[in-house]
C-alpha cells in the first residue's frame, strides 16, 4: 500500500481526523487479529459483529488510525486516533477508488491494469491462474481466497504500490448493484465474465437476473478495454451485443469459432489436456488442476493474459506450471492409507457440485468413490430440487458412497434413495461430527473422497479434520 496520513484518509473518504494519529498507514485491515504497526483499522458493522468494539485490540497490536462511525476509546477511555464516516463500508471503497487514481495518474497512464472477472463458478480459480501467469511479468497483487464483495475488494486494491504492474480482481454479486459499485472501485481495463450459473439465486431472481447483473461488468470498461466472454456459454456470449463502442470483444471456449480456444482436448486422469489457440499461433498445455471443468477456466486467464498482451508461449508456459492456489478448492491431498482426499469445501452450487462429483468419478476411476456433501446455498425457491438434483446425479454417476450432511441438504439424501439403485450407499448425518465418524467408520485405503458444501455449512472443519486424522504424505497445493 501507498503510504497515507491520516488527513489523506480523511480527504479521500470525506471523514473527519478525531484523536491524536502517531503515523501514517501503511496497510489496511478489517479484521483487528490482523493489525500491525501501520494498519488503518476499518470497523465494519456486520449482522453479527461490531468492528468498533475491536478498535482498541487493532489498536494495541499497532493500528496507528481507526476508520469508524463515530469516535472511539481504549479500553481505559482514552480517544482513539480515528476518520469518522457516515458508513465505514462506503468509506473503505472510496479510499480504494482514490488510491488506484493516485496510482494511474502518478504512472502517467493505465498501472496498474485491472483484470476484472465475474460469474457463477471459477472466479477464484481463474483468479489464481491469473495472479501466477501475471507474477513472472512483474509485480502483481490478487485478492487472497475469495476477496471479492464491498470489503474484500477494495481491501485487494489497497494492497497496491507504486510498483504494482497487475491489479487481478474478482467480482461477486448476491443483489443487483453489486458489480455496477465494484468497477466504480476499480474500472477495469479487461472485464471476463466466465459462466452465467445456479448461484445466488435468492438475491437475484432468477438466472436471467444473475446474467443481468454478470453483465454489469462491462459497462466498467473504458475506452480501449477489452470484453473477453465464454463463447460456450450462450447467456454470456450474447453479452458481446451489449459493448459499447470503443471496446473491443475477445471470445474463448471449445466453440471453433471462439478467437481463444481449446483443441484435442483430453482428461485421462482428470487434469485437462488440450492445444490452446490463438489465431495462427498454439501451444500445448496439461493443467495441474484436477477436473475437466477447469478448461473454462483456464481459457479465460489465458484469453485475459492475451487481451492484456501477454504472447501465447507464454501463457501456456504459466498455465503448464500453474497449481491450486487457494484453500478448500479442489485442493488434492494423498493421506497416508492412500486415501485421496478432494477438498472442494469452499463453496458450492449446482454448477460446480456438479463437476465436483464428475471430476471425482474421473480421479476415482478403478477405486472406491465417497461423496461428503453439504448445503449449496442461496438459491431460493430452486433450493429443493437442485439438491434433489445432486443427489440423483449421485447415483447416475455411479458414486460408491454418498454421505449428506445437515438438514438443509437432506433433499440429496432423498433424491438419491428416489433415483433407484441406492439402499446403504446413502446416508444422512446433522452434524460434521457425525461425518466425521461416519467416514472413520467406513473408510477403506485407497478411497477417493470428495468434501464439497457452501462455505457456511462447515465442512472445511470436516476436511481438515480428515486431514489432521491421517496425515498427508502430499500435501494439498495451497499456501499455509
């Protein structure tokens, strides 16, 4: 981060400076475990937590200015120094937007460049093939895990200095309005939109609504920008129509005519293989990644690497070397009674459940296959059946066990005893610790066994605790 004064915070934020401030900031965090010496405390107000009563822990770890609705103690009641805002949530956004300003105009043009995505599935994953293709052309920031609402980005954008070359951005929406705010933050010089899916339903309407609302990206292109769209996808393909002028539209997908695509593809041990073309040049390419569906993702970094500039070599050479970046998604570790464990337990929708439980069934093939699934969420009125859904495709796909977890995600267990052929291959628990012995109880060496619900229904804990019950002999490819 550029380093500010508290009386810059307050100009970019319109906030007023109270308290005594004893140094710049030099980082921002929103979480006060996290302060250090230099940190600009924001206090957010949640639905369960008031980041005003953690002002004086940030503080005492070295928070030098607290960014709050209203002035603020320590715990002796003693004023905090702090900018006073309306709303710290809006006030942490117009700091990112008057930051990255500064930047450009102090770099006399267009750095860093934004590369901006949104869809239903692979934001996170696209984002981190991005941020690894970007890192070995210079300085690049990209959010950490899944930074990608009101306060997750501009906290990312924040994380920029004068060196910054590449500004990677995710996007995410659960209301309308929500990306149309985001590209105020950060306009960005190349927009991706990847997949228009089942995800956040409940807030949207519908799937048309959640193209509606994907499709707001766009309009955060300026002049010169570049709209790279999934040419598979026909909701976001028919999106080119709506680019403005000035624009221009680079299209990727396995569709011929997609100007970024994917040839003589294969997934023998599901990791994808396939030529990737551009025009007249190409270049082959086998993902690290486990799943065929992340050949979308893989071709829109690569499309975005290449409408920002990158030569096609290059790109693959990245993409070749490329491995899992983030936690709970699709993070493969083998344990020690070879055991392979898949923990997608990050997020889930039936997109994604989908080709989670189809990249199992391919990594599986030969051996035990085990399903742990849990609540997919946000997806209104459509909640039932899709999880019904899953649990019927369960079955078709021949899955050895299925294990539903919770009573929001019961209608699996229902749908796949309804398909037909299950009895004691399906089970249901309320509990991750009822999951937890479930699988000790049934476990066999030499399981394939795939973890996969929304991020609020918890099984991330089921997943590490696996992991901490029979220690890995390969560890998971994300960070510590």
């Amino acid at each position: 981060m550029i380093a500010l004064t508290a009386e810059e915070v307050a100009e970019l934020t319109g906030g007023t400076v109270t308290g005594d401030p004893a140094g710049v900031v030099t980082s921002v965090v929103t979480d006060s475990r996290e302060a250090e010496p230099g940190s600009l405390f924001v206090a957010i107000r949640g639905e369960r937590l008031d980041g005003h009563q953690h002002a004086a822990g940030a503080c005492a770890r070295g928070a030098v200015l607290v960014l709050a609705d209203h002035a603020v103690t320590d715990d002796d009641g003693e004023p905090l120094a702090c900018v006073v805002v309306p709303d710290t949530t809006r006030a942490l956004g117009d700091l990112a937007r008057g930051v990255l300003a500064r930047l450009r105009d102090r770099s006399g043009g267009p750095r860093p460049r934004v590369l901006a995505m949104t869809g239903s599935v692979g934001k996170t994953t696209t984002k981190d093939l991005l941020a690894q293709i970007f890192a070995a052309q210079g300085p690049t920031v990209a959010p950490r895990a899944s930074f990608n609402n009101e306060v997750g980005l501009p906290v990312t954008v924040l994380r920029c200095t004068e060196e910054t070359d590449t500004l990677v951005l995710e996007m995410g929406a659960d209301a309308p309005g929500n990306i149309d705010y985001l590209t105020a933050i950060a306009p960005p010089d190349v927009a991706c939109v990847l997949v228009v899916g089942n995800a956040h339903l409940a807030g949207m309407g519908g799937v048309d609504g959640v193209a509606r609302e994907k499709a707001t990206i766009l309009a955060g292109l300026p002049e010169g920008g570049t709209a790279v769209l999934n040419a598979d996808d026909s909701r976001v393909l028919a999106m080119a129509d709506g680019v403005a002028p000035g624009r221009a539209v680079l299209t990727y997908g396995r569709a011929p005519a997609a100007d970024v695509r994917a040839e003589d593809v294969t997934a023998p041990d599901a990791r994808v293989r396939f030529t990737l073309v551009h025009g007249s040049d190409s270049a082959p390419v086998t993902l690290r990644l486990v799943g065929e569906h992340h050949l979308t993702n893989a071709l829109a970094a690569a499309a975005v690497a290449l409408a920002a500039g990158l030569r096609l070599a290059d790109v693959a050479a990245a993409l070749n070397a490329a491995g899992a970046a983030s936690p709970h998604r699709m993070a493969v570790s083998e344990l020690a009674d070879g055991v392979t464990l898949i923990d997608d337990s990050y997020n889930a929708n039936p997109d994604s459940m989908r080709a989670a439980l189809k990249a199992l069934v391919a990594l599986g093939a030969g051996r035990r296959t085990v399903a742990i699934l849990g609540e997919m969420r946000e997806l209104g009125p459509e909640s039932l059946l899709a999880h019904d859904g899953i649990g019927r495709l369960a079955v078709r796909l021949d899955v050895g066990r299925l294990l539903v977890v919770g009573t929001p995600a019961r209608a699996m267990y229902t749908g796949a005893l309804l398909e037909g052929s299950f009895g004691e291959e399906a089970a249901f628990v309320e509990t991750t610790q009822d999951a937890l012995a479930w699988w000790e109880d049934n476990r066999l060496p030499g399981d394939v066994l795939l973890v996969k619900s929304s991020n609020g229904a918890g099984l991330h804990v089921l997943a590490d605790a696996i992991r901490e019950a029979s220690p890995s002999t390969l560890e998971p490819e994300v960070p510590a």
